[in-house]
C-alpha cells in the first residue's frame, strides 16, 4: 500500500502531460464547454483565475480576457498563498487526487471571499463496459482480479466534501453522458486524452497479452458497437463572505446550481 495514498503521483504527471501534448480529449472538452456554460450563470466579473489542470480550460478563460494561472502539478499540494484568485476551476482532474478532502480545504482558502470554485470529473457509475471488458480480458488469461479502474467518487460523497471544507452554498450534481464506440481502441483513445487511464500506485502493471487484448476487445465489440456511460460529477462552492445567502437544509431540493451562481449582492 502506498502510505502517500492510492495514485502514483509521477504516472499521474507523465500521463498528465501526455494528454496536454496530445490536446484536450473530447472528454476535457465537453467538461471544459459545461463549466463555461455554468459560469455563465455568473455575472460577477472575474480577474484572477487558477485552472487546475493546466491545460485547454485556462486556454478558454483567457479568451475571455481573464489573468489565468495554470497548474499541472499535485492539487493536494498547492504552492498558492491565502486569497490569492477570485476564480478556480477543474475538469477531470480532482477523482485522482491523493488527499481530495485536503485538496478542497486549499481550494478554498486560495480563493478570496465570494470567490467560485467550479470542477468536473468522472464519477461513480462510469465505464461498466469497459470493467466488464477488462474481467473478460484477466479471465482469458487465468489472471485474477485486480483494481485496473481507480475508485470512483460518488456524488453524494463530493457534496459532504464540500461542506467539510467550508465552502459556502455548496452545489454538486452529476450529468450522465453515453457515448457510441464502435471499438474498444476509440474507447482507450478517449481515456487517454483525458488523462483518464490507471494511474493506482498498487496496480497490477503487467499489460494484457494478446490473449487478453482479444478478449477485451470482443466483449466490448460483440454487437458491432458499444453505449459506454460517463457520469460526470459537477462540483460549485463559494468561500464565505458576509451577506451570503444560507444554503437549504439537505434534501430540500430548494436550492439549484443555477440559483447557487445568481450574482449577489
């Protein structure tokens, strides 16, 4: 067991850094377009913003004429004093941190009062064919089951997180995306670019032979083609300031996102 946590910090930087010089996967895209679209809600105007993965969304916040700062390295780990941005946001990089209830803790405290954090990343319930695919590939080897896809967080779980940490109104809600493949290989392509494959420190990392390549790739291609679900876990908070509104009590369904990113004030 690695006494850091269940990621391999240095894998977690190469495969990182190998999806930047790739370019943005189409999922790091389609979570880039949804957090615009939900700071659009926000009227506020914005000057300093850190983006949390260091790539492709900062591209897109600069456009907007925003001072952004990009980071690639450890999120449990920020070098950023207190107060220091009025704007953080995330895609697909926070369901592989070591330390996630720290990391929210510095996120907050590196924002300045009334400032957002907004963060994307897949959750629980994602990618049953291909763990199917992947049992299909250990059985056709006599190999025994192992963890080849990362402990995934469930929605639920990331709003008590945010609680914990202190944001105020904290928001999370999860957005379920199927996507067609007509191959498994366009399926590994897509995780790829997203910085999305097995990273876990305690893995078995011996590849599949060809045997077990075969496998995997018929169980997900047996019918010609594949739905594969993505449920993408959304994440919006404020750090406190006087005068903000107090969030509902859990459960009463009174309080939205988009009733959450209403300018105040």
């Amino acid at each position: 067991m690695n006494p850091e946590g269940p990621f391999d910090r240095g894998l977690r930087r190469l495969r990182r850094d190998r999806a930047a010089r790739g370019g943005a996967g189409y999922l790091l895209r389609h979570m880039a377009d949804e957090l615009l679209a939900r700071l659009d809600l926000v009227t506020r105007p914005f000057a300093d913003a850190l983006d949390l993965g260091g790539f492709h969304l900062g591209e897109r916040l600069r456009e907007r004429g925003l001072h952004v700062t990009g980071f690639a390295g450890d999120e449990d780990r920020l070098p950023f004093a207190a107060a220091s941005f009025d704007l953080i946001v995330s895609a697909g990089a926070l369901d592989t941190v070591n330390d996630l209830p720290g990391t929210l803790i510095q996120i907050r405290r590196a924002l300045r009062p009334d400032g957002v954090f907004l963060a994307a990343f897949l959750g629980a319930g994602s990618l049953p064919r291909l763990r199917r695919a992947l049992r299909a590939a250990e059985a056709a080897e006599g190999r025994p089951a192992a963890p080849r896809i990362h402990p995934q967080i469930d929605v639920r779980a990331a709003g008590d997180l945010l609680t914990r940490a202190g944001f105020a109104l904290p928001v999370a809600d999860t957005e379920r995306l199927d996507l067609r493949y007509a191959a498994f290989a366009t399926l590994i392509e897509d995780l790829r670019g997203a910085a999305a494959t097995n990273i876990l420190a305690a893995r078995d990392r011996a590849p599949f032979g060809r045997r077990g390549l075969a496998a995997a790739i018929a169980d997900f291609e047996e019918e010609g083609g594949t739905v594969e679900r993505f449920e993408i876990v959304h994440l919006a908070g404020w750090a406190p300031a006087p005068g903000q509104p107090k969030a509902a009590p859990r459960g009463s369904g009174s309080v939205s996102l988009a009733d959450a990113l209403k300018p105040r004030g």
